[in-house]
C-alpha cells in the first residue's frame, strides 16, 4: 500500500476533518461520510491514520533538551474549576528574568504538541505556563478523541478564569519580569482573544486561528497580532466585524492571513501542518513577544 502524501487528499477530506475536529460531526458520520473519498488502495482505515494526530515522530523539542527547564507543577483556580495542573517551562541557567506567555491549548486538552509549543517558546527566551483546562476531569486522557468530549463538559466561562489564574501565577513569578503575553490555538485562539478583553494589563495577545469577541471590544488594551489560515471559512467568517471593532476603538493589531492553508495549520502532529506558514507564523509569534514583553 502506498504512503498517503498531504497532495494526495481532498480539500473535502480536510472540511470533514475539521467539522469532526470541532464536534460538527459525530465518529460515526465522519467514517461514513469520509467512505465517499475511499477508493482502491485509499481505504477509509487508511484515510483516518493518515488524518488523526501523530505524538510519536512529529515534536520539534526534547522535552530532556539539557537547555531547557520544564516541569508540572499545579495552582489555584478559585474563580474557575479548582486546582489546575499546568506545564511550567524556562531556559535553565537565565541569568535575567524573563518575559511570560501563556500556552492555550486547542479544544482537547494539554496534549503533546501544545506542551511541545510551551517548550519551544521557553527556549525563546521566555518563562511559559500550559495549562490544562481538563485538569477538573482528571486532565488530558492520552488520546484527542476523549479530550474533546472532556472539554465540551466544561463551562467556557470557567475554563477561561482558569487561564486567567494561569496568567495571574505567571506575573507574579519570581522569574518573570511581570510581562505576560498569551498566545493559543483554535479554542485557544479563542480565549486568547478573550483574555486581550478581561485582563487589562495583558501585554501581548497572538490567537492563533481563534474565534473573534463579539462584545466589550472597547476594553482590549495589548497589542494583538492575529494569525489566519485563508481555507479556514469557519473561523475567518467573523474577522471583518472583529476589525471593524478594532479600528473603531483605535486599538493595536496586526493581522497576517495565510493564502491556501487549512485551519490547524500550526499543529505539527496532523496533516494540515503547512511547515512553511508555521515557521513563518512562529517567527513572527516570538518578534512580537520580544519587543512587547522584554
């Protein structure tokens, strides 16, 4: 059987995915509806590996880098669901204290490639903080499929204090120099957005393909820089009222949308990673975070 390649497949196959991903579609209406693109060799057992997540051969940091230290540790969320288990990350041996960033994960928990992120970007130069918003449900299950039906028993309101708790520890840090930014995916992207709106002395916001506030748009006080991908209707369909708000309200953004590219396209662990659009992305992620959180 031949190797699946990214080319090979559908942008059909990917709107499904992405409907499946999000809870548009149940496991049982995705299989079926994705056995209209098997054929030959291209089953639908072969279709669903080659979509689903790969923990395994896809992380871009040894979590045992010897220039990085990086640890769970746990904090109080009163406003939200309680104690909440969190990946702390730094450069060992920083001789200064460091800006902060908060690390949202998507819609499925603390999984391998949003802890991967955290600890790239402390290697960045910067003290980040992960947390895990199933941590109430007993934390991220190991697999994304149980993430999803554990979040969706979350409250949205809740979940977000509990980032919020996140950014508060982080602040007041005896290693951070009391900058703290937020960058998210997805969901993240979402509550990224939202944090620029409840805390208002975020210094840095970057949502990654997030969900756009419809309210209280007027209290945003940190410069935001928006990331999105241009295949993705769903999420982009609520960008031009979100700029309209923005320029109303005279607030700071810069915004790069990415031609051609699937929503996720940062997610190193699926084949909607686009390496050129998320190497690009980062780079500007980290430029944004150095000049507004050294």
């Amino acid at each position: 059987m031949r190797t699946l390649k990214k080319e090979d497949i559908k942008q059909e196959v990917f709107d499904l995915y992405d409907a499946y991903a999000h809870n548009k579609l149940e496991r049982r209406e995705f299989v079926e509806k994705l056995s209209l693109f098997a054929a030959g060799s291209v089953t639908v057992p072969a279709l669903m590996s080659f979509l689903m997540p790969d923990y395994k051969n896809t992380m871009l940091v040894d979590p045992q880098d010897p220039n990085l230290d990086s640890k769970f540790i746990t904090y109080d969320s009163p406003k939200g669901g309680g104690e909440i288990k969190a990946l702390l990350s730094k450069p060992k041996d920083a001789t200064r204290k460091l800006g902060g960033i908060v690390v949202v994960h998507e819609n499925r928990g603390l999984n391998p490639y949003i802890e991967d992120t955290a600890r790239r970007a402390a290697l960045d130069g910067f003290i980040t903080l992960a947390p895990d918003a199933l941590s109430p449900l007993g934390g991220y299950p190991g697999n994304d499929d149980e993430g999803r039906a554990m979040q969706r028993k979350r409250d949205g309101a809740e979940m977000l204090e509990d980032f919020i708790a996140g950014y508060e520890l982080l602040k007041s840090h005896p290693e951070c120099n009391g900058k703290v930014g937020v960058v998210g995916f997805c969901f993240g992207g979402s509550i990224s957005n939202m944090m620029a709106v409840k805390v208002p002395d975020l210094s840095a916001s970057v949502p990654f393909y997030g969900g756009q506030p419809t309210e209280d748009i007027d209290q945003i006080q940190a410069p935001l820089l928006l990331q999105y991908a241009g295949l993705d209707e769903r999420i982009n369909s609520g960008w031009p009222a979100y700029e309209a708000k923005l320029k109303e309200f005279n607030k700071e953004y810069g915004m790069f949308m990415y031609p051609g590219i699937n929503h996720g396209f940062h997610n190193t662990t699926t084949p909607r990673y686009d390496a050129e659009a998320a190497e690009l992305a980062w780079e500007r992620t980290i430029a944004f975070f150095k000049e507004h959180l050294g």
